[in-house]
C-alpha cells in the first residue's frame, strides 16, 4: 500500500446517490492502483458566495449517509466542521476532522476537534503564510491531537482570484510531517461567477504535479461524476472519470 495520502469526493453532499456513485469508483481505484483514497464530502458548507447557495442536507441527516457508506464500502471518511460543538457528533462517524482555511485561526474549533483524538486535517487559510500555521498545528498538538496534518489551498489577493506559493509546502513540512495539496480548491476563482464561484479545473493536473516536487505527501481532490451538474464548486471539481490517471501519475 502507497504510503502517499489521497482524499477524494464531492464538495457538498447532494444525495446518497452521488455518495454511493463515487465510492463505488473510489473502491475500484483503491483495488486497482493499491492506495487507501479517504472519502471525502461536506454535509454543511457555511461559508457559501450566496445566501442562496446550496449548502449541503445538515449535519444530522449528513453524517448518517456518511456512516452509511463508511459501512457498505469500509472507506475511511473526512468532513470539515464548522463549529466547535459539532466536532464530537461528527467523530462518532468520520476517521478525519478538517478545519476549512477561513477557520484555522478559531482557537475553540481547533481544541474540540482536537480533544476527539481523530486525525485533524487544517486547511491554510488564503491569509496565511505557510510558516504561519506553525500556530494552529501547535494548538492542535498543545490540545492533545496526536495526527494532525496542514494543506496548502492557494492565497488570495483580492480580483476573485487565488495564487499558490509552491514553497509553503516546503515550509509547512517542517512544521507538520503530512502536507497536502488542495488541488481542486487551489484553482478556484472565488466569487467569479455572479454569487457563485468560478474555477479552472483544467490546472488541476498540473497543480498536483507542481506540488509533488515541492514534497507534498498528500492531496486533495473534490470529484463529481458531472461537474457541470453539480449544486456546489462545480467549475473547479474534477470528472471523477479522470481520477485514476491523475493519480496514477502521481505515483
């Protein structure tokens, strides 16, 4: 089994039935290159362009799809929380906890997800250095998380735009010994698209590539079988169809 950490899944969860279609092609990649790809998908996304987003189908109803595929399939799984009194529900169902990147500095969110004893897995805010995150690693570690990884997810300066410094990646290893790049979030045009957000997903390969030679150890990749189709970041999701020659390259 590769060693390199691969998280995988839709942005939001929209139905069962698109859980079920991805973890059904995220098993078959597993089998087939040898890898152990972490199921990934958000059952709230509270940090939406609109009030009129979609925002997922609620913690409750959420974790229990997600417990429900965890089960049928035996995939780890990773969902990002919001706020500190959901990060103990959420562990009696995931394998992962991760803090989204505009949320990494929120002191109690770190220490309640930390205090579940699951792996953590904090996205660098699009304000932060990578050297930054020395600070939200070491109140993770301080509050008792025993596996706690960083991801490099692009800055942003403004023009509904984002920018990857390549060379956080350097930087957060020596802070943290797991390092993943966002590859899908990482080409996002936030808050281009008329109270959605925009993406080019065509620089995905080529972000997760770039990342590879900077060291990183782990990546991430929101996938839809119809990205076009999809309720949430659609415009930088990958085709679920392109995922295993992506990361068959990466190995």
């Amino acid at each position: 089994m590769n060693n390199t950490k691969f998280i995988a899944g839709p942005c939001v969860i929209e139905s069962y039935e698109l859980l079920d279609e991805v973890a059904r092609e995220i098993v078959a990649i597993n089998r087939n290159l040898g890898v152990d790809i972490i199921f990934k998908a958000s059952f709230d996304k509270a940090n939406r362009t609109s009030l009129t987003s979609f925002r997922g189908v609620g913690m409750e109803r959420g974790l229990k799809m997600l417990s429900d595929i965890s089960s049928k399939y035996g995939l780890r799984i990773l969902t990002d929380i919001h706020e500190a009194w959901q990060a103990a529900p959420a562990a009696e169902v995931v394998d992962i906890l991760q803090i989204p990147a505009f949320l990494c500095r929120q002191t109690d969110l770190i220490v309640a997800a930390a205090r579940t004893g699951k792996s953590l897995n904090i996205k660098k805010a699009q304000f932060l250095s990578g050297q930054d995150m020395r600070y939200p690693y070491a109140k993770a570690i301080e509050s008792g998380a025993k596996d706690v990884w960083l991801t490099e997810r692009g800055n942003m300066y403004g023009y509904n735009n984002l920018v990857v410094d390549f060379r956080n990646i350097a930087e957060m290893l020596k802070i943290a010994p797991t390092v993943v790049m966002d590859c899908t979030h990482s080409v996002q045009r936030p808050g281009g698209g008329e109270g959605v957000t925009n993406g080019d997903r065509e620089y995905i390969p080529a972000m997760a590539l770039a990342a590879k030679a900077f060291g990183a150890n782990g990546y991430f990749f929101e996938v839809h079988p119809e990205p076009k189709r999809a309720l949430s970041d659609g415009s930088n999701m990958l085709p679920i169809a392109e995922l295993s020659t992506l990361i068959s390259r990466l190995l």
